[in-house]
C-alpha cells in the first residue's frame, strides 16, 4: 500500500482511485441486515429494517481521539512554518502519506517525496501560516483535523479549509494525509438556505438530507452497517430530532437526472455518518499483525461504530417512492423547478461543441502537459463525452473528458457546460475553477439561471448542487463524507 509520485493536474481535481483503496461508482449498498423493512431498490418501501450491527452486543469501549496529542502535532507543524524549520516539518509526516495541494484551480497531488521537495522550495521564503476553527475527529489509531488554514508569503496569500489524517508511529502521530480543500480566490461560496434537498443511497434505500451537522444525541437504539456504497456508512434511529416532527411523513417530489419526477414520502428520520477509512485503520479492524497487538478481528458493530464516528453526522429520512425514480435530489411537493431533460442527437451541434471545448486554454494546457511530459500521442481527451440538454427554448451541451491513471501516469480531466444558441456554443461555466462531475441541469427557484447537480471532483463529495458564482458555479449544498485513505 502507497502513494506514487506527483501528478499534476492543470484546471482538474482529478483523483483517481487505484492501489490504496478502490472506490465503488455505485452507491448501491450490500448490507446483509435482518430488517424486516419492505422497500425495494427504487425507494418504494416503507420498512424501517437498515441492517444489523449485531443484536445488541457487548463492545469494547472506544478508545478516545488523544486530542491533545493531535493539538501538540499541528502546533508543531504551524511551528516548523512559521520558524522556518524545514527539518522539524518534514519530521512530521509519515513514511507513507498523500498530500493534495490547491491553489485557486490548481491541483497537485504528491507521494512523500514528492510533497516533501515541493514544500523544500516553498520554505525559501518566510510564510506565516495560521489555522482556526480546529476540529479534531477520527479514531485514536487514524485521528483527523481540520481547520481554516490562512497561508501568507510575499504578496501571495489565500484561506480555505484543510485536512490532515494522521497515523500512530513508533515516534508518536504523523501525518499520513493532507489535504487542501478549497483555496479560496474569487467569489465566497453561496450561503442562505437551499431549497434543493440532496438525496443519497444507502442500502439499497434512497435518503434524503434534511440536516448536516446533526447531533448523536438525538439518537436511540443501536448503530446499523455498515453499508458499503460510494463510502461506507452507518445509521441510527433519530425520531427524537428537532425536526423529526416536521419532516416524518412530508410529501416531496423527488427528480432523476433524466428529469423523471416522482411523488415520494419522508418515513423513518435517522441519523448518517460514514466515510472511507484510512487502509492502516482497516488493518486494524481485520486484525492484521501489523496493526493489531492482539490480532482480534472486530465485529460488525465495532466496525459501524468506528464508521458512523468518522466526520460529521447527517439527518436523513427514508423516502417512500412512488414510480421508478432514482431520485438525485428532492424538493417540496408545490416547488415547481425546471429540470433540465436529455436533448436528441445532433452530429452538427456536437461536433461543434467539442470544437470549442479544444479549444479552450484548460485543454491546450492539458495537451502541452499531455505530449512534452508524457510524450503522448494525438489528442489527450480523443471522444470527449457529450450530453445535450433541453428545458424550453433552453439548451445546453455538456462536455467532459477524463484520460490516464493519475496515479503516476498523465491524467486529464475537464469539463465545460455551453449554452447552445444561434447555432454557436457559448461558454457558461468555468473550467478553469475545476473538473465537475454534473449529473443534471437544473433551475430551482426559476429565476432562469443554470445550476448544476453533481460533485467537485474530490473524493468525499457523494453528491452536490452548486449555483451560479461568478463566471462559474460554486457549491450551495453537498453532502460530504471524510475521505481518508490514499488515493493512489
């Protein structure tokens, strides 16, 4: 298990799973619970059965996060920057680690050594770094933090939240994981109230989130999973929420992203953690010797507590649906929002479009990377995926490219939405801010501007809608799960 050499990607957040873990594009689960729920896979049951964690049975207690030694490492850390010390901080990094860099659009990932030789050059100049907002999670064998880290140098500066995922060493905590995930330049992210509520499959059910940042102390009963999906995940009942009363029964349509909409009812209200655990950390729970002292395999209870404490909890309910939606989002039965549904084939227009993304500066820059460093052949993305749109007199083409590895081999990613008018293709998004995954063209409210469902390319956004921002689109609402495994 390790991470390669660095990557670059240029107008990308491109992420590739292969080695240290492989993540699954289905978020179709396969828990084997003992539920006596009813549902099938398209949502329509109304059971309350999401598996069982084991009838009730004993566990160990968990073993608590060593908050103050994760403090004590990232202290030493803003230390080492701010002091200068090179030394000091490349001591605090594992053998084996991933770091993930942002700067505005750009991405880079590197393995340790990698990491190492591009931070080297960053500590020729003073910095002064800061982080507030401290969050310290995980487990006591793979703890996690984060913070909004402000980073100044010379005339550079810029503030976004980071991530660090730390392992226990024979010295002490290192970091094994870090991640900066947004660097923040241009317009802030949309805020208020969002009326799209975003919908997540977990096993073989269709939940949708009511809440994030939701509270275990509205839970009763045992823990569920885990469930494996597109992260893994684990559930408890949480009919004592605040908005339990509100929600529990509420009529809502829900949308695919075809545009198929469909009546569907809240039922039962729970709580959703999840996440994809460090490989160290599922070492542990398999009782490899080379984690584990005593070599005990954990129990399928011990596992979905240690999943459902990854991050953060969401509030969910249970959607009963009517019909055969595979439903990406949801929103109030009287919201009448414009779905965007897949446009009839046209050679002519498609051609054109790829035409025009060519020619865009993120795709020439991906070519250069392509044919100097990689010595690649031809076109770096030869059959761009093309999608058209229509709502109205409304139309849109969509067209996304991903090519290579990533993992120590050239990988391209980039994605452009262009409004179709006139027989032109007319750039409506940005793709210099960053690859998008975009499973569907909306307009929630109906003020006729574009907005998109889907995901930044990172490995913890299970699904997003983002808005207009700028000359791009930043996200409104997602739901997000800790990432914290190598992503090579």
């Amino acid at each position: 298990m390790h991470c390669t050499r660095s990557i670059i990607y240029v107008a990308i957040a491109a992420l590739a799973l292969a080695g240290c873990a492989k993540k699954k594009d289905s978020a179709a689960g396969s828990g084997t619970g003992t539920g006596t729920g009813t549902g099938t896979g398209t949502g329509t049951g109304t059971g309350t059965g999401t598996g069982s964690a084991g009838a009730e049975e004993a566990m160990p207690a968990a073993v608590p996060v060593d908050a103050a030694a994760v403090q004590q490492l990232v202290d030493a850390w803003l230390a080492a920057q701010n002091g200068g010390d090179f030394a000091a901080y490349q001591a605090l990094y594992a053998d084996k680690m991933e770091g993930v860099k942002r700067v505005g659009p750009r991405t880079t990932r590197f393995d340790r050594a990698g990491w190492v030789a591009d931070r080297e050059r960053m500590f020729k100049h003073p910095m002064t770094v800061a982080a507030k907002d401290v969050a310290i999670r995980g487990s006591a064998t793979a703890p996690t933090v984060e913070f909004v880290q402000t980073f100044t140098q010379g005339r550079f500066s810029d503030e976004g939240p980071k991530r660090m995922v730390l392992t226990k060493t024979a010295a002490g905590l290192r970091i094994t994981r870090e991640e900066m995930l947004q660097s923040t330049v241009g317009a802030p992210a949309p805020t208020g109230a969002d009326p799209v509520a975003l919908v997540v499959e977990v096993d073989q059910k269709f939940q949708v989130v009511i809440a994030a940042d939701a509270d275990d102390a509205w839970a009763s009963g045992r823990i569920t999973g885990p469930f494996e999906g597109f992260h893994r995940y684990a559930m408890r009942d949480a009919a004592k929420a605040p908005a339990a009363a509100t929600w529990a029964g509420k009529a809502l349509t829900v949308y695919a992203a075809d545009g198929t909409a469909c009546p569907a009812t809240v039922g039962a209200i729970r709580l959703l953690g999840g996440g994809t655990p460090h490989f160290g950390e599922v070492q542990l729970w398999d009782g490899d010797p080379a984690m584990s002292d005593d070599g005990r395999k954990w129990t399928k209870g011990e596992r979905a507590r240690a999943i459902y404490g990854m991050g953060g909890l969401y509030l969910v309910g249970e959607l009963a649906i009517t019909g055969a939606c595979k439903p990406l989002f949801a929103m109030d039965a009287a919201a009448k929002p414009v779905v965007f549904a897949v446009d009839a084939a046209d050679a002519a227009r498609d051609a054109a479009a790829v035409a025009a993304f060519r020619k865009l500066p993120a795709y020439k820059t991906l070519q250069q990377s392509f044919t100097a460093d990689y010595e690649g052949q031809g076109e770096w993305a030869p059959t761009p995926s093309v999608t058209a749109y229509v709502a109205g007199d409304k139309r849109y083409v969509v067209v996304t490219a991903s090519e290579g590895s990533g993992c120590g081999d050239f990988l391209g990613q980039l994605a452009a939405v262009f409004a179709w008018e006139g027989g032109q293709a007319r750039l409506a998004s940005n793709p210099d801010a960053g690859f998008l995954r975009i499973d569907a063209l909306v307009d929630s409210d109906g003020d006729g501007k574009l907005e998109l469902i889907g995901a930044e390319a990172d490995f913890s956004t299970v699904v997003g809608h983002l808005t207009p921002s700028g000359t791009g689109f930043a996200t409104a609402s997602s739901v997000t799960f800790p990432f914290n495994d190598c992503g090579c």
